[in-house]
C-alpha cells in the first residue's frame, strides 16, 4: 500500500519561540488507522491542523496524496474530511441543516445534499432527531454529528482530533465503531488522542508525541513488546517469614526467562507487597512460577500477571506519566533504569 | 468540478447559514435594537424641550426633537448593529466551526462575503423596524418611500463598513468578551462626539472640529437631510464618500486578518 501521507521533517513555531512541533517526521499508509498519542499540549492539534491547511508550517514538508500542503491546498480540501477538537457544528442549525451546509461548501447540489443528509443521518444514528437544532443534542450525538459532516464528500483521509475526548463510555464506544466501520470501507484515518486505550483500539500504527516531538512510533503490540517484560506480582503465604521469602526468590530467579525479581519487603519500583517478577513472556512464566514453588514448597497466596500497556510505553519513552491526574499512583519512572 | 457558478452558491450558502441563525435566535435581531428603542421612546421626552431652543428650527428645519433626533437613532441601530456583526465570527472561532469551514474547499473570500451580506441584511431588517416606529410615533419622512429606501440602502453600506470594525477586532482578539467591549468603544464615543445627537452649531468647538472628521456626522446628516428637508444630493453623496472611505479600510483589515488568522 502506498504511503498517503509523507510528513519530513515538519516544524511549527508559534511566537516568541514555542516549539509546538518539533521536527517530526512519519507516513501514513493508504487504508491505516494512525493515530498520535500524547498529552494535551503535545502538538497533535497543531500537527493535524498543518496536515488539513488550516496553518501554515514553519518549515518542513507535508504531502497529502502527493499534493503539498500548501501549494495544493485546495486539492486537499476535496479529498479530505476533518472534525475538530472542539465540536464543529452550528448549534442554530438543526443536524440536518448541518449536513446539508456542509454538503454546500463541497458543492454538491441541492438534491444529492438533501439525500446525503438523509443518508449520513442514518449512519450515525441521528435521523431520529434530525430535524432538530444540534444544540439541543448531548454531547455525544454533536461528535457523531460532527463526524457526519466530516464525511459529506466522502473523504479519501479522515482527520479526527481527539474524537471522544470528553465523552462517556457508551458515547465514545459509538464512536469507535463508526470509525472502525469507516476504516474497513477503505478510508484512511488520522486520529489523535490522549487516550491510550483509544490509540490502542483503533490505530494501525501510532506515534507518541510528546513536547512536540515524536518519541516512539510502530503498531501498539510492538511498541508494548518493546517494554520487554511482563510483570508478575506474587504474595506468598507466611511472607513475613524471611526464610520464606528468600526461599521463593530463589526458586524463581533460576526459572529459565525470568529476568528480574524484586523483593517488596526490600522496597522497589512497582512495589506494592511480596515479590515482583520480570520476564519477557508471562502466560509462560505463570505455570513455571507455580510449578516451581509448589516443588518448593511454598504456598501461594496471590499470583497477578500484568501486561505492559501503551502507559509504560509512554512512561517509558518520556519518563513520566502520561496523564497528570493519575500522578497518584506511585512514579514509575524506575522503568526506565531496569533496561 | 469547480465551475464559476460555485462561487456566489458558496456566498447564497453562507448568506443563508446566518439568516438562518438571525430567525432561530430572536434575540439577535433584538440584541442591537434595545438601546437605540430605549432612547427613541425615552430621550425624545426627556429633551422635548431641546427643540425650544431659540434657532434650533431654522437650523434643523423642522420642531420636532422627535423627528430631528430619530436620523440619529437609525445611525446609532447601525451602529450598535455592526459590532454584533464580530460576535457571530468570534462564536464560529471559539466553536471551532470556522476551521471546520476552512477545511473544506469553500472559498475564503464567501466566508466573509456571505458574512458580510447577512450582516447588511440584519441591518436593513432593523433600520426598517425603528422607521416604522418611527412613523407610528409620528416621524414623517419628507421623500416618502424613495427617501426611505435611499436611507435603508445607506444604512445597509455604513453598517457593512461600519461591522468591519468588530469582526476585525474578533479575529485579532479571538474572544467574545474583548469583541464586546473594544466595539462598544465605537460605538457612544462616535455617536456623541457627531452631528448625530445635536445640531453642529450646537456642539462644543473642539467636538465641532471632530465632528467634521467624523463619518458618523456625514451619514448622520444625509438621513436626517431625507427626513426633514428632501434629496440634497450634496450631502448624500459624502455620506457615501465617507462610507466608502471607512468601508475600504475595515474590509481590508479584516480580509488581512482572515488570511493571517490562518498563519496562527
């Protein structure tokens, strides 16, 4: 599949001397979902909004579908379709007067507008209420609005920036879907998020961007697999035995694929209670563990295998956690220093 | 396929997103006229008695505060119409729908032509209810429906002009409360410091002297000119000079601020 976005080397400065992108550079396969990862402030709304004309770059190249982004902005504009961070629809419209204004602006005619309204209302489940003005809708009917206008012409690309932010569970689920459904009929999608599951559910392949930079890119399983380990908690009973203890952390490091284990009774990173194992498998650790103990002859008490997540790619990469209101959890920074 | 027809759709289209918006929301059409109904009704009492002023008839040609004072509320209605013309453009920057335009292949310039139009045509919807109440309060127009059509004509253009103000003061400060309040500021200040509210020979020398580097004073003059006297072609045509004067200049700001708003 061709590459359908080429962005090199792409900076944008905002005055004085804000770097909000920062010499990225990444391609888009033809039919991929894309998705860049960060936290607010990242640059993702800025890159997206070079990437559909609506800001000028300071410097660097952006083809889309092999047209320059600012040589060809209008060859752009009629292949691709955006939806904005904040909800881009007229509230003293009704969704279908939305659909239909939208359908103007790519000059399709009347007729075709008035049934692709009808038809687009459909799709995102809102013919039911569509004679109605959009500001009386939830929040997550103005997103499925929102992506329904994005979608008049038809859009080779489709530009989401961060599509769910601020919605419910079931709302953002909706909206999944229609992407994936979107996706599976051939058009490609760039999204950005602050979502991590987000990213992992939908995107292809993905970039995590990080003060404007990107600081790791590849599909999600590869970027998880290259945290390396799988971590295993494991609680033994009559822990407060040192004898114990010092008993199963020698049965366990001689478990071939075992790479670290840390004694909680000692302090450590990730460190809640007992024993925590690294290792770069862990469904195949699980029954040695166990198996191993028992001939041991210590007795397990809790035993909890944790994947890695696109979080400790992300603490991993930047050394802090992605999300600020989970600074609660213990710092995991430690992640870093063990490999 | 691009074909010339598309661009005045493009215009009808816009045009018709902000009508739209006009009817659905009531108060948009009553937001600007409050003020300007408050001092028909109220202010023309309150300085009935400014008409008794020895020479005010012969200066202002009729004895009536009411109808000499009533060119100024049709100048104030433009007035504080056109700095509603930025809020609608701040609402589309801060709900995002203004990226959302630009992201598709609709032309820059109908986003601002369809703007503009609708602004021009909320205007006239105005000025054509404060004439006639006007009338019911017994303004009578001396040029009749012709006379009253020129001023709707002169209105719609001062007030196109006039809103470049607020819409280029909305794209520069991208924020509904900054929009309200710079405007206003050109609002009363031009009012009063015009021939609009007091015959000129009336005014303070130095307002005098401002006054004439006023447009305000010249549009002021010309409707008042078709209430009371009759067509002075004279003043008219300045009024149109200065009208084209301020409108060349808010348009060009504005048009410039459009395309650098997209450097941001």
């Amino acid at each position: 599949m061709a590459d359908i976005i080429i962005v090199s080397n792409l900076v944008k400065l905002y005055d004085p001397d804000i770097r909000a992108v920062d010499d990225i550079s990444f391609t888009v396969t033809q039919g991929e979902v894309f998705g860049f990862l960060g936290p607010n402030g990242a640059g993702k709304s800025t890159a997206i909004k070079v990437l559909t004309t609506l800001l000028k770059k300071t410097s660097g190249d952006v083809k889309i579908k092999g047209f320059d982004v600012e040589k060809d902005a209008r060859e752009i504009r009629n292949i691709i379709g955006y939806a904005s961070q904040g909800v881009g629809v007229d509230i003293d419209l009704t969704g279908r007067e939305n659909i239909y204004l939208q359908c103007r602006f790519y000059h399709i005619p009347k007729d075709k507008a008035r049934q692709k309204a009808n038809d687009l209302l459909g799709t995102v489940g809102l013919a039911d209420v569509a004679d109605r003005l959009a500001g009386t809708y939830s929040g997550g009917m103005k997103r499925r609005l929102d992506l329904a206008t994005a979608l008049v012409s038809d859009p080779e690309i489709l530009f989401l920036d961060e599509p769910t932010t601020g919605l419910d569970p079931q709302s953002r689920r909706a909206i999944w879907d229609h992407i994936r459904a979107l996706n599976k009929n051939g058009t490609t999608i760039f999204l950005t998020t602050q979502y991590m599951e987000e990213a992992d559910q939908l995107a292809h392949r993905l970039c995590i961007i990080d003060n404007g930079k990107i600081v790791a890119e590849g599909e999600p399983g590869k970027l998880k697999g290259q945290i390396g380990a799988d971590m295993i908690r494991l609680v033994v009973k009559g822990g407060e035995d040192p004898n114990i203890i010092s008993k199963a952390l020698n049965t366990v490091s001689q478990i071939p694929g075992v790479k670290e284990v840390q004694d909680c009774t000692k302090g450590g990173i990730d460190c809640i209670e007992g024993i925590v194992i690294y290792g770069a498998d862990g469904s195949n650790l699980v029954p040695l563990i166990v198996r191993s103990l028992d001939s041991a002859h210590v007795e397990i008490d809790n035993l909890v295998l944790a994947k890695p997540s696109l979080d400790d790619v992300f603490i991993k990469f930047t050394g802090r956690q992605m999300r600020t209101d989970l600074q609660k959890v213990p710092p995991k920074a430690g992640f870093r220093r063990r490999r | 396929m691009k074909t010339k027809l598309d661009f005045p759709m493009e215009i009808a289209a816009i045009f018709s997103r902000w009508v739209r918006k006009l009817v659905r929301r009531p108060t948009n059409l009553t937001f600007s006229m409050i003020q300007p109904l408050i001092w028909f009704l109220l202010f023309t009492q309150a300085f009935q008695a400014v008409a008794n002023i020895p020479g005010f008839q012969q200066i202002t040609g009729t004895s009536s505060y009411l109808t000499f004072f009533s060119a100024a509320v049709i100048v104030q209605t433009v007035l504080t119409s056109a700095l509603q013309s930025g809020l609608g453009m701040v609402d589309d920057v801060e709900s995002g729908y203004l990226d959302k335009m630009r992201a598709t292949p609709v032309r820059r310039s109908s986003i601002l032509l369809g703007k503009v139009f609708s602004d021009g045509f909320r205007i006239v919807m105005q000025v054509s209810i404060i004439i006639a109440l006007g009338y019911v309060l017994g303004v009578q127009v001396v040029t009749g429906l012709p006379g009253i059509a020129l001023i709707l004509i002169m209105a719609m253009f001062f007030g196109i002009a006039w809103s470049g103000i607020s819409t280029f003061v909305a794209l520069t400060t991208r924020n509904s409360e900054s929009t309200l309040i710079i405007s206003i500021m050109f609002v009363f200040p031009m009012l009063f410091l015009s021939t609009a509210v007091m015959p000129k020979q009336f005014l303070a020398p130095w307002v005098q002297t401002f006054s004439m580097y006023n447009p305000v004073s010249y549009v002021a003059d010309a409707v008042r000119g078709l209430i009371i006297r009759g067509y002075n072609w004279t003043l008219i045509g300045q009024a149109f000079l200065a009208i084209l004067v301020v409108g060349a200049i808010t348009l060009t700001a504005t048009t410039m601020m459009f395309r650098r708003a997209l450097a941001k």
